[in-house]
C-alpha cells in the first residue's frame, strides 16, 4: 500500500505497538557525538591529574627496575593505575550514553529488539535495502557530513602545515603541548559540528517516524472495530444480556401483587411491600410474546391479573423495571392494589 495512501495521524494504539516493538524515533549519531565531547571535557579537567600519575608510574617503574618485585607487581599496578584512571571515563560513557537516547524517546526496555529476524539473512532483501530510498538518504547525508567536516578541518589543518616547519625547534614540551591544544580544538569543533547536524537528523528521523505510523482510512476503522469489538459478537453479547435479564425479570413475576394490562398486548407486573417500600416497584414488563408470558406465568402462580388500559401503557412508558411508580400514578396503582387486597381478604 502506497505512502500517499496513508493519510490519517496514528492512533495511541499504532504508538504504543510501535514503541513496544522498540520502534522510535532515534539518531545514533547524538550519542556518539556526546561521547565524544564529554572524553574531551573529562581529560581537559583530568589531563594534569593524568599527567602526574602517569609520570609516577614511570618513575617508580624506572627507579625499580631491577627489583624482581617490582617486576613481578607490574601487571597489577597498570591494572591499577587504568581502573584509577579509566574507570571514572568509563561510568560517564555509559551515563552520557543512556541520556543520549533518554532524552530522544524516554525510558523504553523491551526484548523485541533482541528476536532474530532471518529476513537479514535473505540475500535479495539484502540487495533491495541496498538500494532502497532509505540507503540513498544515507548516502546522502553521509555526503553531506563529510563536506561540513572538510569545511571545519581544512583550514586548521592547512594553519598546522604552514608552521610545521617551526614545531621541530620547539623543546618536547611545548611540542607536546602545542599538538595535545590543537587537537583538542579540532575534535571540539567536529564534536560541535556533529552536535549540530545530530540535531537536524534526529528532527528528520522524527519527521520520518511520523510518517511511518500514519495509518490509511481502513486501517483506522479496523482498529476501531477490534477496539470497541466486532458489531455482531457485540450484538451477540447484547442479545445474550436481554436473555438473562429477562429470565431474571420472570423469575420475579410470582412475587409480585397483580400484573396490569392492556389486555393482551402490554403486561406489568408491580410489587408492593409497606415495611421496606416507599411506593410499588415494576418488577416485570412486556409487550407482545413477552406480555403473553407474564400472563401465563402470573395465572400458574395465581398471581392477579387487572386489565386497566391507560394504566398499563403508562407504566410500560413512564417506568422501568425495578424502578418505583411516579407519584403521578399512586392514585390510579393505589385503586388497582385495594381492589386486589379486597379480593383476597386483606386490609386495604
């Protein structure tokens, strides 16, 4: 399905399935940038800490040299002297590192990443990704890279050159000193330049991302359908609860004090108990085959049956099952349920 198809913004659901892939929007060269400038701050404020230790070590090896001790401790005081100085570098490689990609997309740890795919293995995918549009943009912005660094490196490069001729007179500190500044200059540049361009590519990344995730109208609406549920299970389901509800509802019509209706077409059967009611509650209705079995039901468990037109067609409309007559038909419901008193016995 073609990109100009996929007109609609991703859905939360397309996002989180993205992410949950590992799918984010990323540029790989925003870490390396970092890690680069931030080993160039750490040795512009360690270098003379650097410097002195290493200049211990090369005395103590030297004034030692010909302890068998000594030599015999070699390997265990480099190791020392490199976890002292290393491992500080180390922790803050890895700290720059997870930042890196913190602040592109958040805090994201999933195993997808970790699936093989074999589709790497498939030679003609190979090729297709070779020349894919995604391998020309590489290619592209690789070009671009290289023209941006040949514009920062040149011209110090060629200030380098044109006072080589001077450096080999300098005494071996200053030399030191002079090769150590330029360089720091040059990789403080790159690393400012990368800086820069990490940002604009990861702002394309982005846009790309963005791209990808747009959805076509279909995919919209199947989505949406698998969200809220396939109509006709939902239909099922809402059928299913009908059943229930109504077998519930006739399982309340032998407790209830007279069934109203109208006669044949409409049925209402009510409930009245002075002690815990404040007014008489439809336990049942229906209209049609329903009426018809509320009927039946009401005369196998002797329960009376009072045909009262307007009375029944009102309460079908105005009250639902398990809700209390209004006050509006106390008076009309009252009669109906005195006749039924007096026609068992009971006190009205």
């Amino acid at each position: 399905m073609g990109a100009e198809d996929r007109t609609e913004e991703p859905t939360p659901r397309r996002r989180e399935e993205a992410r949950r892939r590992g799918e984010v929007a990323k540029t790989r060269e925003l870490s390396s940038t970092l890690l680069l400038l931030f080993s160039l701050l750490f040795f512009y404020f360690t270098y003379r800490s650097v410097y002195r230790t290493f200049g211990d070590l090369f005395v103590y090896f030297l004034g030692n040299a010909y302890s068998s001790e000594v030599r015999q401790q070699t390997l265990m005081v480099v190791l020392y002297v490199l976890a002292k100085l290393l491992l500080p570098l180390f922790i803050l490689l890895v700290a720059v590192s997870i930042f890196s990609y913190v602040i592109q997309f958040g805090f994201l740890f999933t195993t997808e990443v970790f699936t093989p795919k074999f589709d790497f293995l498939n030679p003609i995918n190979g090729l297709k990704n070779l020349f894919s549009k995604k391998a020309f943009v590489e290619l592209a912005k690789a070009a671009v890279k290289f023209v941006f660094v040949f514009a920062v490196v040149y011209p110090i490069i060629k200030k380098e050159i044109l006072i080589a001729p001077q450096l080999f007179s300098y005494e071996p500190g200053p030399f030191f000193a002079h090769i150590f500044k330029t360089a720091a200059v040059l990789v403080f540049k790159v690393g400012m330049l990368f800086l820069f361009l990490s940002i604009l590519d990861y702002g394309f990344q982005k846009w790309e991302y963005e791209q990808s995730l747009k959805m076509t109208k279909e995919e919209v609406k199947e989505e949406l359908k698998q969200q809220e549920g396939d109509p006709q299970v939902k239909a099922r389901i809402r059928r299913i609860q009908r059943e229930l509800a109504r077998r519930r509802m006739m399982q309340e019509v032998p407790k209830a004090d007279v069934v109203i209706t109208n006669p044949v077409e409409i049925a209402v059967a009510l409930k009245y108990d002075a002690e815990r009611m404040d007014a008489p509650i439809v336990v049942a209705k229906g209209a049609g085959e329903l009426a018809k079995r509320i009927r039946e039901i009401a005369k196998k468990h002797g329960v009376p049956i009072v045909e009262n037109r307007a009375l029944a067609r009102m309460l079908y409309k105005m009250v639902e099952v398990g809700e209390e007559i209004p006050e509006a038909l106390y008076k009309a419901v009252a009669e109906v349920l005195a006749y039924v008193y007096r026609q068992k016995g009971k006190a009205a």
